[in-house]
C-alpha cells in the first residue's frame, strides 16, 4: 500500500491536479441539478415558460460581452505577477480592472435596462406569452449585469492565485440557492418574471460575497490603489485583453447566441427543447473545461519561470487523457440515449429530441477536445487563436442556425452547432507554438528546466 500512499500525496500535492478536481466538483452540481430538476421546471412551467425563462438567462449571459475578456487578463497577469514578486505591476492590474468592472457597469445599465424590451420583438409571441411579458423578463434580467460584471472581476483574483476551491464554492452557492428559489416561487404558482427576480437578487448576494473573499485574499500581498501603472503593464493589460476579449466574444456567441437565435426562428416552445438537450451535450466540454481549466494560470506561472518542457508535457497529457474519455463518455451516451430520455423527460418529449441530440454528442465531444490547447494558448501569452476560431465558429453558428432552422427545424439548429469545430485548429497551432518557444530557449534553461 506504500507506492499508493505516496502517489496519492503527489497528487494531492500538485496544484493543477488539485485545481482540475475542484473544476471536476463545479462540473457535478450542475449536471445534478440539470438532470434532477428539469423535468420538474417543465411539467410545472410548460415548455413556453420555460423556454421564456432560458431566453432571460442567455440574454444575461450574452450581456458578458461587455467584459470584454478582462477577468481572464485579470488572471493571467495575478498569476505571473505574484510568481515575479512585481507588486506595483500586481497592484496595477488589480485596480485597474475593478475600476474598469465599475465603470463599465455604470455606463451600460442605463440603456441596457431602457432598451432591453426591444428584444422581445425578435421572439415569436404565443397565446400564453405575449411579446409585453417577454420584455417584462428581459429587463428584469438586465439588472443583473452588474453583479454579472463584479463577480467575474472578483473570482478572476482567486484563479490567477491557482486557488480554485474559492470560485467552485462561489458558484455552486449560486446555482443552489438560485434553483432553491425559483423552485418554491414554481411551487406556489408564481410568474417567470419572479423567478427571474429571484436570480437576480441571489447574483447581487454573491457578488458583494466575492468581492469580500477577494479583498481577503490580497491582504497579505500589501497592494496599493493604482489606476495608473507603469506603461508596458498597461499596454500589455490593454493588448491581452482586446485578444482575451474576442476569444469571450465567441464564447458567448456559442454559449448564448445560439438559444435567442433558435427562439427567433423556432419559438419559445423549440427553446425548451433545444435548451435541454444542448445543456446535457454541453456538459462534456464544460468537463473538459474543468479538467483543463487549472492549466491556464499554471502555464502562465511556468512561462514567467522559464519552464517550458513542462507545458508542451501538461499540454499533451492533458489533450490525451481528454481525447480517451471523451470517447467514453459519447459511445455510452450514443448507446444509452434512447432509453435515459424517455425515462427523464417522457416518451413524447424525447421522440421529439433524440436525433437532434446524438448530433450534438458527437459535436460537442470533439469540440471539448480544444479544452487544453485553449487554456494553454492563454496560458502562453496567445489568445489571439481562440478569438480567432471562437468569432468564426460562434457567428457561422449563429448563421446556420437561421439558415438550416427554417428548413430542418431543431434538427438544423443541431447541425449548425458542428461549425464550432473550427476551434481544433488550436490543437496544432498551439503545439507549433510551443515548439518553436522550446527551440528559442538557450541550451542552458533547457538543461536546468530538466534538472540536468
């Protein structure tokens, strides 16, 4: 049992094993919750209803936009700056992007909330809904983009300090408390407007709880308040997170584009549906996510040290380990799919979602394959490449989604879902990169990365 124990204690000792576990725990809940409590919504809510609400909660999400990919620069600069000791530079970053989260958040809301009904006018109405109680909902959910905004900006300090349990427990509070709600306003026969609601002041509640955590965790390094650093911190702030920014544009397009886009052409009732299933395709790129996601500020880390040989090892271990399980993980989902929907959601529902949903398994199995060359590139300093392949495979996305849901329905939207495959052309050009720094590094950082 010896060789067990000690190779149990390096696991645990290694922070981006332990990180990936924690991303592993935030990947579970809400794949519990998923499954546990969405036939619940529906049988209670209807498919409408439902659908309503998933259309407020993909308008908040897109309403990420406006962060422009801050949080990640945010975290990526935290990671190297206390791996450097440069506590002007840490200081610089820290204030300035929660000055910039302040002031984007002033700015925006005002007409964000004045103008956010006008998007109901891009929704089918139906006899249960009218186009007056869509808009109703999205302004509602339009008060949230603050809290949205300073929650992202106060756990991206705990993410560059590769300290991931504190976000893990921010967001599942979130979704506990906010799923508790909304399930005992469904249980006493109250609106979506209220549900709504009560997601909003559950995001405010966790906001000012992260900025709290947040403010604790940079005590001990003794930051300063200054908006105004040293220029090259600043120009390189400013350029990371124009690429970081693009890279989330298409992050968003993909994670919510695509449920407005179907409520547009299919209805509300076809947003249920297709929200469902997606959700639970989803999950296999939101686990590679979570495996992968504690790479991005370790890679960073290891570039400030010199130690490249570790990343291309990380890099490649990673891309395998993912590539076997998630061919696990969609055999047994192709296999079983039949049967788990009909025994989740019905007969009826399931007949009318099944070949919808094995194309997006398949699609999101290979799209999740990106998780490690997309925290890496980041990680490395090039970012460049995710909005690049995020931007082209979220808008043609967007496109198809018109395009083949008129004629296909929600099967079309399904197949529209696979231009996002563009994304594994990051896989290759961030081995190339990673070899071509290797090659630049002189022989001797070579010999000491390898304890030679």
């Amino acid at each position: 049992m010896d060789p067990l124990v000690v190779q149990f204690r390096k696991f645990k000792e290694n922070r981006v094993i332990r990180n990936s576990f924690y991303g592993a725990i935030q990947f579970i809940v809400p794949l519990l919750l998923l499954l546990g409590l969405t036939p619940v919504f529906i049988h209670k809510m209807g498919t409408e209803n439902y659908g309503l609400w998933m259309v407020a909660t993909s308008a908040l999400g897109l309403m990420g936009i406006a962060e422009f990919g801050l949080n990640t620069a945010i975290s990526k600069f935290v990671a190297e700056f206390v791996e450097s000791r440069n506590t002007d530079a840490l200081s610089a970053v820290v204030s300035t992007g929660m000055a910039a989260y302040i002031l984007l958040g002033i700015v925006l809301i005002v007409p964000l909330y004045i103008f956010s009904p006008a998007l109901a006018g891009i929704f089918k109405p139906s006899e249960a809904i009218s186009e007056e109680q869509i808009g109703a909902v999205i302004r509602i959910m339009s008060l949230g983009f603050i809290p949205l905004l300073l929650r992202s900006g106060a756990m991206a300090i705990p993410v560059g300090l590769q300290r991931f349990r504190v976000p893990v427990i921010v967001i599942i509070i979130y979704q506990l408390t906010s799923y508790i709600a909304a399930l005992a306003i469904v249980f006493l026969r109250g609106s979506v407007a209220q549900i709504v609601e009560s997601t909003v002041a559950v995001l405010w509640i966790t906001a000012l709880g992260s900025l709290f955590v947040a403010w604790r965790m940079l005590q001990p390094f003794h930051l300063k308040f200054i908006i105004i650093g040293s220029r090259e911190v600043l120009r390189r702030l400013f350029s990371f997170t124009l690429a970081s920014g693009l890279t989330a544009l298409g992050s968003l397009i993909f994670g919510f584009a695509d449920r407005l886009a179907v409520g547009a052409v299919l209805g509300l009732d076809a947003v249920a549906y297709y929200t469902v299933i997606v959700s639970v395709a989803a999950k296999i790129l939101q686990l590679s996510g979570s495996l992968a996601g504690a790479l991005m500020p370790a890679v960073s880390t290891w570039m400030a040290s010199g130690n490249i040989q570790r990343v291309r090892a990380y890099f490649s271990k990673a891309t395998l380990i993912l590539l076997g399980l998630n061919t696990l993980i969609a055999g047994t989902l192709l296999v079983l799919s039949g049967p788990l929907l009909r025994l989740w959601l019905g007969v009826a529902f399931a007949d009318h979602v099944l070949v919808p949903f094995r194309i997006l398994i398949v699609v999101y199995a290979l799209i999740s394959l990106d998780a490690p060359a997309y925290n890496v590139a980041t990680g490395i300093g090039h970012p460049g490449i995710n909005a690049l392949t995020g931007i082209t495979g979220g808008c043609l996305m967007v496109v198809l989604i018109f395009v083949l849901g008129h004629s296909l329905g929600l099967l079309g939207a399904a197949l529209a879902n696979g231009a996002y495959l563009v994304s594994l052309f990051v896989i290759g050009y961030v081995y190339l990169q990673i070899n071509r720094i290797i090659k630049q590094t002189p022989i001797g950082i070579k010999k000491q990365e390898l304890g030679l």
